[in-house]
C-alpha cells in the first residue's frame, strides 16, 4: 500500500512534523524528566536480531527485521517508578 500512495499524500502522513523529538516520563515516579531522541541516540544500545513482523490481525506481515534502540525497561528505572497499591510497593 505504501508504495503505491502518492508521495504528497505519504509525505504528509509520514512527516517530520509527525516524529517526536522528545518524550517525558512522569506522575507516579521520582524522577520525572524529558528525554530528547538525540539524548537516546548518545545511550547504551541494544539489537535484537530476527523480529518478525505482525499485521494487527496476526499474520506475519514482512521478513524479519533487526531491531535495536534504548531499552524501555532502563528509562524507566531511571524515572523510579513509585507503586503504591501494589502488594510489594516500588519493586516489580
């Protein structure tokens, strides 16, 4: 489908004003903060080889890929994220 839209229309669906630049971790943590896609860039990376791709009905879309970015897990351990209605609070 991608490739047969017009370029006028997949440029304005597919943007640079549709990326963000930053996101921001807050409300239940200590450390709430932003962090801009150039500071991620800077971070400890990790790829995963292999991921297949699914269609949002569960086929098998493409050839796997290799993927590799930040790790959510650490972002999020950095932000320390407080549970208060959890049986065992602020340890997952």
């Amino acid at each position: 489908m991608m490739k047969n839209m017009p370029v006028t229309v997949r440029s304005r669906l597919y943007g640079s004003e549709y990326v963000s630049r930053e996101f921001t971790v807050e409300g239940c943590v200590a450390n709430p903060r932003a962090f801009t896609a150039a500071e991620l860039r800077l971070r400890s990376q990790i790829t995963i080889e292999e991921v297949p791709l699914l269609c949002s009905s569960g086929k098998v879309k493409d050839q796997n890929r290799s993927l590799s970015g930040v790790l959510l897990r650490d972002i999020l351990d950095e932000a320390d994220i407080r549970i208060e209605a959890h049986e065992d609070p602020n340890h997952l």
